[in-house]
C-alpha cells in the first residue's frame, strides 16, 4: 500500500467555490494542505446550476489557483452538494437473523453480511424516478429486545433492526454539477451532502456522541446536520443565506451588491444593540448619486432581521429530529456566515443554548490559510475521503470510468454506469 494519496475537495457554493487539494500520509494518518483555491461562484443559485458556461469557469479558475500553489494536477474530488433538493428522512429495516427454527433459544451470531443486509432492508424505500438515495446514515441498532447498539457485529440474536437517516437527491441536479466538473476536466469520485463534510472538520467524536448540532451558514443555503449518540438525527437545508442579507443591505442603503458585501463583512453586526451607533461608514455613491454616511447600527438594524429569520427557520430544521433530550454541546456555526460579529450573542437568544463558532484545526503547509469557517466543507471533504478511502476504493470501478490525466480524451459516461 503506498502511503501517500493525494486527495481534493471541491465546494460548490452560491457565492464561492473553493478547492482544497491535500496530501493523505496513510501511515502517520495525517493530512497536509497542499494548495487552496477560490473563485467567486456564478451560474449557481442555492446549489443548483443555472448557467453551466458560468459554474465551468468558475470551477476552473479555483482549480487552476489551488493546482498551481500545490504543483498537481487533479484527477478526482470528492465534492460537496446541497439545495432545496436534498430531503432526509428517518426509516428502518428488519431482519430475520436466526437461520434455524424460530423457537431456539440461542440466536445467531450476528455478522457483516447481517449488517449489510438490514442496512439495504433500510434503503427500500419507494423513491420517484428522479430522486436517489445520496447517504445512508446509520443512527443505531436493535437485537431483539436490546436497543440502542451501535455496533451489532458478533452478537447473538434472532432479530436484527437498523434505525438509519436517508439523505436523497435530485439525480438531475447532481447530473449537472457532474457534467461542469468533467468540463472542467475532474472526474466526481462522490458526492457528499455538505452538512456531513463540514462536520468531518470542525466536529470532534465527543460532540458527536454526547449531543450536538451543526448549522452551516451559507452564500445561498444553511446546511443542519443533528448528532446524538454518535448517529445522525436529522439533516436539513433552510433555502436561505448570507446572500439574502447582502441583498437585503443593498436594498436597504441603496447600493451596489459588491459594496454591500463588503459593508456586511467589514462593518456588519447581527444585533443591533450591540453594534456602536456613534461609529460611521462611508459608502460611495452609485451611477452618479451622492455619497452617504451610515451608522453601524442602522446597518446592523438591516441585518438583524434576516439573520433572525435564519436561525429561527433553523430552529424548526431541529425540531424535525424529534429528540426530545438536551443536546450536551449545543449548537456549532460554521460557514461563512458564522463570522458576523455578534452572531452568536443573537443565536443564544434565540436557541437558548451553548453556541460556539467552529472551524478547521490543521498545522503545517499552506494549512493555516483553511482553519477558517469559510473552509469547514472543503476541508470536511478531504477528512470524508480519507475515512471512507477503503469502501470507495471498491466502489469507484463500478461508480465511474477510470481517471484519464486531463491532456487525454474523457470517455464514457458517469451516469450510465452509475444509475
């Protein structure tokens, strides 16, 4: 087995994408950041592609700057996928376990195969057409009458239950995502639901398992995944972002959607209580009108709300996870959005719990640029490779054509083989 693999994660965001390419050291189970980047997001609209000459041009100007920095050129990514369509849903499987008479005593010894079993028992759900099973998370266990097990391997019993999370997607939505990545010239080695990437970075195994909830704030979306006893709960998406907010000052001060990006970033505050109503900003005049003075906090009177909007729909996100118990850590922001002073002074309020602002812990190399919220998906995509190298290893002959450097024809096609 060589010890090295270089691994890419590509997220696609409303405002950005950014790629993160890293070199995997097996052995020393260890990752490296060897080159990022970024590139404003066009042709998207909240994870979906309306413009696919845009999105591919954009993608290949945040490959062609993290390819650059790390001196490789990439042949595969794992890359990020969220939206309106994603829906995730709570199911079961049962099987019978016993291969012998039902009145033994003695069960069977549970195995792999049994796992594997229940765990496609648990898949067979009925889906339209249009719609494919994107994860399958598994929440927990039940042998018999024993419940709450998160490893049944090797235990007897006649009757094994899996209780799993079924994330499904829109195959034409992730269809087109496919089709601009392979125009840029990189194969998709698996998509992986957003929420899910970002947790693989800024989510250690006792937040998983105690109780936690991860809000991914967003260019276009917010991203939800709840964790409790190291199994998924739940996992949502609100169509509502940081680009609202942009939007929303633009409208608000009478401005260009540049500068009230930069107004939100440099000077935004997401409570209007806090924010220093004696300190002014200068915004510059549009086609000819006025300049203006603005206070921080009229500005952030203009934020607040729809900031408030968001956390209050990602309370309702939560409440679909019908667990009724605390959640030992709270709740975790990350994204980009999560980097506006103040937010979480207006997130304790509103949820009445611990919150704190994750992001990527990593050292050496070009690493320190990424421990940014800004980076918790792209990142989160190279930690999910790397833990699922081994099961996808198996799976990518069947799942996509073999990797062709980019000065070679691409043949095939990915969909055919895959649905």
């Amino acid at each position: 087995m060589e010890n090295k693999q270089i691994l890419c994660g590509i997220d696609i965001g409303t405002t950005k994408i950014a790629v993160v390419i890293a070199e995997w050291l097996k052995l020393e189970e260890s990752i490296n950041i060897l080159g990022v980047g970024e590139a404003p997001s066009k042709g998207l609209k909240k994870g979906i592609v309306v413009n696919m000459n845009q999105t591919v041009d954009s993608l290949t100007k945040a490959l062609s700057e993290a390819e650059k920095q790390a001196d490789i050129e990439v042949e595969g990514a794992f890359v990020g996928i969220t939206g309106d369509h994603i829906k995730g849903i709570n199911y079961s499987g049962v099987i019978t376990v016993s291969k012998g008479s039902n009145r033994q005593p003695i069960g069977q010894e549970i195995t792999q195969d049994d796992i594997q079993r229940v765990l496609d028992h648990a898949q067979s759900i009925n889906l339209s057409p249009d719609r494919r099973i994107l994860h399958v998370l598994s929440r927990d266990f039940k042998v018999d009458d024993r419940s709450g097990i998160k490893n049944p391997l090797g235990l007897a019993g006649h009757r094994l239950e899996a209780k799993v999370h079924l994330v499904t997607s829109a195959i034409n939505v992730e269809k087109d995502l496919h089709t601009c990545i392979e125009k840029a010239g990189v194969d998709v080695i698996d998509f992986v639901l957003e929420p899910l990437a970002s947790a693989h970075s800024v989510l250690d195994d006792n937040e998983r398992k105690l109780g936690v909830i991860l809000v991914d704030i967003g260019g276009g979306t917010t991203d939800v995944i709840v964790y409790h006893e190291d199994g998924v709960l739940h996992a949502g998406t609100v169509p509502l972002g940081g680009t609202n907010i942009t939007y929303d000052i633009a409208y608000g001060v009478q401005t260009t959607l540049e500068q009230a990006e930069q107004l939100k970033c440099e000077y935004g505050s997401a409570k209007s209580a806090l924010a220093d109503p004696e300190e002014n900003i200068n915004i510059n005049g549009t086609n000819g009108r006025d300049a203006k003075t603005l206070s921080r906090k009229n500005l952030a009177s203009i934020i607040e709300p729809r900031m408030d909007e968001i956390l209050r729909l990602v309370k309702n996100e939560i409440r679909k996870s019908d667990f009724p118990g605390e959640y030992t850590f709270g709740i975790v922001l990350t994204g980009g959005g999560s980097r506006l002073d103040h937010v979480i002074d207006l997130a304790q309020e509103i949820f009445q719990q611990p919150i704190k602002v994750g992001a990527p812990k990593l050292t050496g190399g070009v690493s320190e640029k990424v421990n940014n919220p800004r980076y918790s998906t792209s990142v989160g995509l190279i930690n999910y490779g790397r833990q699922n190298w081994a099961e996808l290893e198996w799976d990518i002959p069947l799942n996509i054509n073999s990797i062709f450097k980019r000065s070679l024809s691409k043949v095939g096609d990915f969909f055919k083989n895959w649905y």
